[in-house]
C-alpha cells in the first residue's frame, strides 16, 4: 500500500517501500482518499490509503493508517500514530504522542438518536458534541471504544477491547467493559 507525506509547503513525497518519487506536479493523493482542503496538516504528516478527512487538523509527524476517518474540530497532536481502521469523530482532542491502536471507535453523542421529536431527520440543531480528551503520550489499544465526556491521562494505557465509560487517571492501566485500573505505573 503506498504511502504518502505530506509538508506544509505542498511537497509531497509518496513511497511503495522500495522507490522514493518526487512529485513536482499537483499532489496526488493516497488511492481512494478524501482529504478535504479544509484539513490543516502539520510537516511530515504520513497518510495511508482509504482515509477520510475534513475539517480537522493533524500536527507534524503524525501518521494515519489506512481506513481511517477523522471528522471536523477532531485535533490530532504531533508524533501522533493512529492505526487502520480508527474513527475519530468531532469532539475529540488527542495530544502529542499519543499511539491510537487499530479499529479504535469514538462517540461524540451521549444520547445517539436518528430522528427528533418530531419525526425528521436529526441535524446538527438537535444534538450537542460532548469533547473527549486524550492526553499527552497516552496508548489505546486495539478495538477500544471511548465514550463521550471522558479524558485519558497522561502516559496511561487502555488495554485492547476495553470500553472506557469514565476518566482514566494518569499513568495507570485500564482494561475491561466497563475498563476498571488494574495498576498504576511510575510517573514519566
């Protein structure tokens, strides 16, 4: 799968692993990728194919795996690596250095609902975003959902699978559903 890099001066560069071009043209963007021009990237941001971004913005040297989507007021940190298949929706903030493993799911919506009171379509007037912050140097494990309103502290670790309903302190791991600490670690 390729992958492209992207610099705030408009070079870009995309390499297959083997051959490095250089791309003097318009930028090509990775296949089948939608990166809106409302998206703001930092300096050597690395983004793979099938990603879905708009309105958001990505700090330098962050990467975004394949089939990810990040939607608008999502702020992504610098050092930052979120893994195929992740869903970032409006709302979340994540910190620099920051590892977000694979298939990751975040919800912006305490009270989700399809239609309103009166039986249309919901819009953006029938709902609020509630943030979700994830903090500096924090890790999130494979297949992890977090839940609205919540804030990961620094340097913690969410174990694979879990669902994080509530703050998570910094330094400590969490695991389960509902994901309980199971140990606090040095500080950094």
């Amino acid at each position: 799968m390729n992958e492209t890099q992207f610099n705030r001066d408009s070079s870009w560069s995309v390499s297959d692993g083997s051959i490095a071009a250089e791309l003097s043209s318009l930028p090509q963007l990775p296949e089948f990728s939608r990166i809106a021009p409302d998206v703001k990237l930092g300096d050597d941001v690395r983004i793979f194919g099938f990603v879905n971004l708009y309105g958001c913005s990505i700090g330098d040297n962050s990467k975004i795996g394949t089939f990810v989507e990040i939607q608008k007021n999502a702020e992504i940190g610098r050092n930052v690596k979120i893994s195929s298949h992740t869903f970032i929706c409006e709302g979340v903030q994540i910190e620099d250095d920051v590892f977000v493993g694979h298939n990751v799911s975040f919800i912006n919506d305490k009270y989700p609902r399809a239609t309103n009171a009166n039986g249309e379509l919901q819009t953006e007037a029938d709902w609020q975003v509630v943030r979700t912050v994830i903090k500096r140097g924090a890790s999130i494990g494979t297949s992890c959902t977090i839940l609205c309103g919540v804030t990961i502290g620094e340097f913690a670790i969410v174990g694979a699978g879990s669902v994080v309903t509530g703050d998570v302190p910094a330094n400590t791991v969490v695991a389960g559903n509902p994901a309980r600490i199971l140990r606090k670690m040095e500080e950094k």
